[in-house]
C-alpha cells in the first residue's frame, strides 16, 4: 500500500470545518503517512445526485475521477461522501464503459476516514488524550452503505480519558439528508429534535460521528435549543492530546 | 377478456412469449432439526403458555376425558366430529354436543357454546401452533366461534414446526379446502395499542396433549 | 411538491398527541421486530430474507406462468379466477355476483388492495352493505377514514376517539375502556359474519402450485370472514404468487417478526376452494379476484419491479424516520411510508406528488428491515431522476435547474470554486466563533432561510481548508 495518502476533505470541511481536514492530516502523519491535498478537488457531486440531476451529478463525478487519478490512496472525513463514490458513481456510468472502469478502479482506492485508521492502517490507538462523556452518532451512508459500526468505536475506546455512551435508539438518521434538510426544513427539524433528545438523555458532553454534514445538523439544533454540548469529527478527537 | 389483456401485458413488460418455459426456481429451503419428544412436548406447552394459553398433559385418553369434564363444567360444549375425540370419550361427555354434519346446526351450536373442543392433525412445538384441517372430522367453525377452545392431541401429533409440517404435507391442497394455522388466543392492539384477547376468535386457549 | 403536502406535513407535525401516538406505536413495533429477528432468535435472518427476494424475484419475472399455474389449480380445487384490470372491474364483479345470489350484506376482513380500488366506497354506492370486520378497519370505516399504517390502521385514534364514534354510530352508551370497546365490537361484528352473504377477504401471498390463498391475521375476523358466508371471494394484486406451498414458511417466518414481532400471527389460513366433499363447513363457493390495476406498469423496469416484491408488512414505516413524524395520512395514496412513497409515483406517475420521492432523508433504514430486500433508496433516487426529467419536458422549476448547473459548473472549475468560497465566507457573519441564530433579512433567503427556521448556522471560519493547507 505504501505510506502516502491522498486528502478528499470534502467541500463541507473545506469551506466549513476546516479543522476537521487538519485534525484528519495531523492524525494520518502522526501515523507515519505522507499526506497530500491534490488542489483541483471540489465535491464528489452527492447534492445533484440526491436532487435528481444526474447529468449534473456525472459531471462533477468525472472532474473527481480526474483528480484523484494518480493517487494511490485517498481519505475521506465522511461517510456519505465516501459511500457517494464507492457506491454511487457507478449507479451514474451504466451506460459509459470506460469511465465504469475508472469507476471501478477508484472504488478500491477511497477509504473512509476510521476505517482507514483500523482496515487498512490497521491502528485503533493513535494516542489520543481527551476528557469527557462521548456519545457516538452513527451517519447513515456510513452504517447502513459502508457497513461501520464497530470501528469508530474502537477507536473511541481508546482514548484516554474518554467515556463512551451509548444513545437509545440507536442508528436513527439526524435529519440532515442533503437538499432534504432545506426543502423538508420543518420536519428535518423535528428529526433532528428527536436525535438531541437522545443525546441529551445519554448526559454526554461531546457527540462524536463520522460525517460533517450530520454534525452540522446536530450542533445546529444543539445550538437552536441553548444546549451546551459540542459536536465533534471523529479525526478531531483523535487529533486531541 | 381482462384476462389475456393482463396476461399480454406481463408477458410484453417481461419480454416473455405465452407457454414459454421457465427456469427452476430457487431449491426449496426447508431445514428439520432433530428434536425429541419430551423437548417437543416441553417447548410446545411452553409456548402456548407464554401467549396466555393454557396447556395440560395427560397419560391416557381416559385421563383426557376427566381433564375435559372438568374444564366444561357448568359450560356449554361442542365437540367436532374427531374420531380421537370419540376413541378418548370426550364427544359423549354429559354437556357436549357432537357429531353435527349440517353446517347451519353447526353454525347456530357454536354460535351460543361456551367452549369449542378440536383435537388437531398437527401441532407445532417451535411456536405453540395447532395444525387443523377441514374435513367430515373437523368443522371449522368449532375453533373459531365459541369463546374459548380446547384441543386434545396425542403427542405423536406434534412436530418440530413450519418446516416439519411443509416437509410431510407439501400439498396440504390435495386434502383439504382449509388448514389453519392456530398460534394462541385472538388478539388485537388496535386501540391504543392495548392487547385485548377474544376479538373475534376464542379469547382462551387450552391445549391438552396425552401421552 | 405540492402545497396540500407541505401543509399536511406542517399539520401533523404540529400535532403534539399526534406525534406521540405515531413514535410510540411505531418504536415498539419497531422494538418487537428487532427482539424477534435478533441473531440468538433467529440465527438465519439474513439467509431467510436473501431466500425470500429470490423466490419473488424469479416469481415476477416469471409471472405469467405462476399466474396461469395459480389459476389453474384454483379450478382443480372448485373455485373461479377473475381476472380484472382495474377498481371498476372488480366491483362490477362483486356487485353481479351479489345481485345474481341475492346478497345484501357483505363481510370483509383486511386488505390495502380493496383500498386501493376504494371496494367499499363503490358497494356502498350500490346499496350493498360492506362492512370491515377487522376492528382497526372498522373503526377506521366507522369515521368515514382511512387507515393510518399497513398493520396498525387505526393508530391515530385514541380510546376517546372510539368511544365518540361507537356512540354516534353504534348509538351505545359512552365506553372509554378498550377491552369494553373491543367487546362492543365484537356483538356488532358476529351478528354481521354470520347473517353476511358474501365475505370479501384480502390475499397475503397466492401458491400457485396449490391454488391456495394464504391469509395471515391475529383477530380470527379474516378466518370468519372466508368460513362463514356461503360465498368467499379473495381479491389479490398479481403480484402475490409465490410458487409453492414448501415456500411458504419462509415467508412466514419473515412476516410476523417484520410486523408486529411475532414469530407466527394468531391464525394463518391456508384456504384452496370451496368446501370439499364430506367438509361439514365452509364456503359454498370461491373466488380469487387478480388485479392489475397498474401493477403492470411497474414490470419492465427490471429494479422498479422490485417494488412488487413487497409483502405488506410494514417494517418499513415502523423503521423510518419520516414516516414516524408525518405519520400515514400526509401521504397521498393508500400505502404510505417508504413503500407507499415508491409504489405511488410508479402507480399514479410522478406528477402526482413530486414531493414524494424527495421527502426522505435517503438514510437507507427501510432497505436494511424490508425481508424481501427491496432496495428502496434506490428506486427513491430513480424516481427523483423521473421527477427532474419530467420538470424539464414541462419547463417547471427551472431556477433549482439552473442552480445545479450552475453547481456543476463550479465544482469543475476550482479557482472558481475557491472564489465562489471566499465570497460567501466574506458575506457571512463570522459570529466570533458562535453559530448563527438568524441573518439579516436581505441574505435570509431560500436555503438559508430554510435552514435557520429550525437550527443554527456555522459561523464561517476565517480560512478555508485549501488556505490553511497551503499556509501550513
């Protein structure tokens, strides 16, 4: 495999949570990997994807496919960005032979950001240090697409200081669903309600997840109803020492 | 004919011609485990009791017969024309009317019983579910109007489950117009999601197994 | 999507009782399900699921031949097959039939299909008297309603509710107790089952190689329905065939355990014919009426056929997370939650509700519960596709189109993206670090507007990513 990785950070971390993409680097060179940022990434396309617009979707797909093509490995900091490319742009290039096999090939190269760290770095104590009651939130692409579930987990259990709760119910969506959490905005609210009534009964003082996007639903609603409990990526976390 | 209209239809949509051949479909999947008889009848009684039935074992069909006396006391009973339920002396018991052949008489006889007594073809210790069929021996209205049912069966009746039934009676069609499958008291949670028993099959079930 | 959704949504959403009914009784379905098909009690739930979409996909794509194996077994054993393309053929059907056998009054027990075709709604227009024997549905029917959920109808309705409409129905004294209510019922129905003329039932699954309807209850109305009355008559979608009897346990074992929690229902009815000879009870004669009713459109699509695998047991509902705020009467067609939300647009076309299929979150729940694996996202982002294709033949909503293209366009050129970036962080508030409560009114438009009615905004950090990454 080698030790160099390529970033995906995703649009989301880049122009909103940029700390995420350097927390995720920060972990990935303590580990010993040399990390690089192909400049010409933007999106994966999962917006127009989710919205209908497939013709739309297949372009930004390609402009992906073209930027990504040298590396080797690449790291995402999301589960529905990762699932987007692993498991959606084949859905998108039926039809174009050529660019399937592009597809095909790239699926084998994307890694999600945990299970990189356990699959394939083959890590779960990267020595993080971090004091606190954590509830872990479950992104949907990740749990029910990627199949993750213990790995975060883990790698949680790990940290030093940290204590793990877990929310009842479990493995229910926060809400945001892309396009969904604007158009259907009241009732994305109420889902995302329901989530912080978990949280809050779980007496956790930091949420954890995989995906930026839920976390940005999730604080917003935290924020919304006064609550004084954080949101934070999993590379944020580990990046704690 | 809305028939070959429909048919035409499906046909085309699955690019299908009329009398093509069709492929084998998936092996049936049917998987017997071994279990013994005292852990069927075990199971079968335990069953039956965690859905609020009742269940009772009894030696001997004379035993059987004194376990029904008793239950039917001061009730109205009917019986079905079982030929078990005749051998055990149960469908002559003081208080039992047995042996109806016309459907209205049936109708109107359980209708006003208290308690319907069956024996039953099979029963299937897995789930707690008697197996009863339709037939001169067994009317279906005997189990499902009255109240409360009690079922005497021998205990060679009683098999593993669904896939032990299946397994010897594949066609249950070439035998009978009904076979139903009992599984516990009537049941419904459609008002507030209360449990209430008895709407609008028997609300009390009691299986007796013998042997 | 249409405002009559929007504003249904809105309504039930702000139904505090409402809501509460909805979540609960749908989190403990949804508990009794997961209990049940847990890997200590029942080891081989996936094997049984992955069993059961393969006999249903080699069924539908082979549906002609089970349909005309199905029908003639049913003759072998005494009974008829009608086949009918739509809700106008089967209620001509029922209603020559009851006129020619001087019926008046007719018995039915559970069936989403006979909504489907509004069987009593027709019946009734006709003078017959068609009553619901299951007590959901008739309490459902009593309030001139329709059901709520697949299995648990009358969700929407507390034990006040019921003891209003039996008083203003049944003309009985006020009764709030349930287990009383239920015994209300009980009286009213009996005297219906065994003075009806003809009793209407529904079909969980058709075996084809015995001719058989199979029908799965836990009330025993289905079974007095279809022993009761001299006539049965089984009104079925096509898409009910299953191939052979020694297929039916693993349907079995997939249904009760879907729905309700339960490892069997009450009584299954395994019912092929007209009574036999010698058979002391039972109907005199059987019908299984085969509806179309648009099933065939949903054939040649090789993933959209899916979609008629469904075995009706509701899991999805119970598991999805849309469904358990809006409940079943925001959707615009009898079937509701995930599954109503594919068969819907496939039935009545997309223009019908083109909110539908974006009203979900995608979160993938209802895939993973379904026992018959329909990949229900799947076919929702189809559908989402259809709804963009048929907006653009009509012109409609062409500003949305116009953003994404205008996305597209961005995210393929970077520098244009980093710009497009900058811009915005420079407009937006940078909050000191605090997420967003509200905007000034010029910039809270659309999306944003959207989003900040029910949470708040991230501030926007001083540097993007690529910036930092390159001051590093």
């Amino acid at each position: 495999m080698g030790n160099r990785v390529s970033l995906f950070v995703t649009c989301m971390v880049d122009q909103l949570f940029p700390k995420v993409g350097m927390a995720m680097a920060d972990v990935l060179e303590r580990l010993g990997y040399a990390v690089d940022f192909p400049e010409e990434q933007t999106c994966c396309g999962q917006p127009a994807y989710n919205s209908g617009y497939r013709a739309e979707a297949r372009t930004v797909a390609r402009h992906f496919l073209r930027t990504f093509e040298a590396s080797e490995t690449i790291v995402v900091p999301s589960g529905s960005c990762t699932a987007m490319v692993t498991h959606h742009f084949q859905d998108l290039f039926q039809k174009e032979p050529e660019t399937l096999a592009l597809v095909r090939a790239m699926e084998k190269k994307v890694h999600e950001f945990a299970t990189f760290l356990t699959d394939v770095a083959g890590v779960e104590d990267v020595g993080a240090r971090m004091d606190g009651v954590a509830t872990f939130h479950d992104g949907c692409h990740g749990l029910r697409e990627l199949g993750i579930r213990s790995a975060p987990r883990r790698l949680l259990a790990r940290v030093k200081g940290l204590k793990l709760r877990e929310m009842a119910p479990a493995e229910e969506c926060c809400g945001f669903g892309g396009t969904f959490a604007v158009k259907f905005a009241e009732l994305s609210g109420a889902m995302a309600r329901t989530k912080i009534d978990a949280i809050v009964a779980t007496g956790a003082d930091t949420v954890v997840s995989l995906d930026p996007s839920c976390l940005m639903q999730i604080q917003g609603a935290l924020s919304r109803a006064g609550l004084n409990i954080r949101t934070m990526h999993m590379a944020e976390v580990l990046a704690s020492r | 004919m809305s028939r070959e209209n429909i048919l035409h239809k499906v046909r085309t949509a699955l690019g299908r011609s009329a009398g093509q051949a069709v492929a084998l479909p998936p092996p049936v999947r049917l998987r017997l485990p071994e279990v013994a008889m005292e852990d069927r009848i075990a199971t079968m009684r335990a069953r039956v009791e965690a859905l609020a039935g009742k269940t009772a074992r009894v030696p001997t069909m004379e035993a059987a017969r004194e376990f029904v006396a008793g239950a039917i006391a001061g009730k109205t009973a009917v019986a079905s024309n079982a030929p078990y339920l005749v051998e055990c002396g149960i469908s002559s018991l003081p208080g039992v009317r047995s042996g109806i052949r016309e459907v209205g008489e049936l109708m109107a006889v359980c209708a006003q019983a208290d308690i319907g007594i069956t024996s039953a073809d099979y029963a299937l210790s897995d789930t707690g579910t008697l197996v009863m069929m339709a037939s001169p021996a067994e009317g279906r209205l005997v189990s499902l109007l009255p109240p409360a049912h009690l079922a005497v069966v021998p205990r060679e009746r009683i098999l593993t489950g669904l896939d032990e039934l299946f397994t010897i009676l594949p066609d249950p069609a070439a035998l009978t117009s009904s076979m139903v499958l009992i599984t516990g008291p009537s049941q419904t949670g459609d008002i507030e999601q209360t449990l209430i028993r008895g709407v609008h099959g028997p609300g009390e079930i009691t299986v007796v197994i013998v042997g | 999507m249409s405002a009559e959704f929007d504003r249904k949504i809105h309504d039930t959403l702000a139904d505090a009782n409402l809501q509460l009914a909805i979540y609960k009784a749908t989190g403990q379905l949804k508990d009794d399900r997961i209990r049940t098909t847990a890997d200590s009690v029942l080891p081989d739930y996936q094997e049984l699921r992955t069993q059961a979409n393969a006999l249903k996909k080699h069924t539908i794509d082979n549906l002609d031949h089970y349909l005309e194996e199905f029908q003639r077994n049913v003759e072998a054993h005494g009974g008829k097959v009608v086949y009918c393309k739509d809700a106008t053929e089967v209620s001509d059907f029922v209603l020559d039939l009851a006129k020619r056998r001087g019926a008046r009054l007719i018995v039915k027990s559970k069936s989403m299909t006979t909504e489907e075709v509004d069987l009593n709604q027709r019946l009734a227009h006709h003078g017959m008297e068609s009553v619901e024997t299951d007590l959901g549905e008739y309490i459902v029917q009593l309030a001139h309603d329709r059901p709520y959920h697949i299995v648990a109808v009358s969700m929407h309705k507390t034990r006040y509710d019921v003891a209003d409409l039996f008083t203003k129905e049944l003309g009985v004294v006020r009764e709030t107790v349930p287990e009383k209510q239920a015994q209300i019922a009980r009286a009213v129905l009996r005297e219906k089952f065994l003075t009806a003329g003809i009793g209407i039932s529904g079909a969980n699954f058709l075996i084809a190689d015995s001719g058989a309807v199979v029908l799965v209850e836990n009330e025993g109305n289905a079974r007095l329905t279809t022993s009761a009355p001299k006539i049965h008559i089984a009104v079925a979608g096509i898409e009910k065939v299953i191939p052979r009897a020694a297929d039916l346990p693993v349907f079995l074992k997939l249904l009760g355990r879907s729905a309700t929690g339960q490892p069997l229902s009450v009584y299954t009815s395994f019912l092929s014919g007209p009574r036999r000879a010698g058979e002391v009870d039972g109907p005199e004669e059987f019908y299984v009426v085969l509806l179309d009713n648009g099933r065939t459109k949903l054939l040649p699509d090789r993933s959209r056929r899916e979609s008629l695998y469904c075995i009706r047991c509701g899991a999805c509902l119970n598991a999805c997370p849309v469904y358990r705020k809006i409940g079943g009467h925001c959707y615009p067609w009898v079937y509701s939650g995930p599954i109503g939300a594919i068969l819907t647009p496939q039935f009545m076309g997309v223009s019908h509700e083109p909110g539908l299929p974006f009203a979900s979150s995608l979160c993938g729940a209802c895939g993973e519960v379904c026992p018959v694996k329909i990949d229900i996202p799947k076919v929702l982002l189809e559908l989402r596709g259809e709804v963009r294709k048929s907006e653009a033949r009509e012109g409609l909503n062409r500003l949305e189109k116009l953003a994404f293209r205008v996305f597209a366009w961005v995210m393929t050129h970077p520098r244009i993206y980093e710009m497009a970036g900058r811009m915005a962080a420079s407009m937006a508030p940078a909050g000191d670090g605090k997420w967003i409560g509200s905007l000034p009114s010029p910039m809270s438009v659309g999306p944003l507007k959207a989003w900040l009615r029910e949470r708040d905004l991230p501030p926007s950090p001083p540097k993007s990513f690529r910036e930092m990454w390159r001051n590093r």
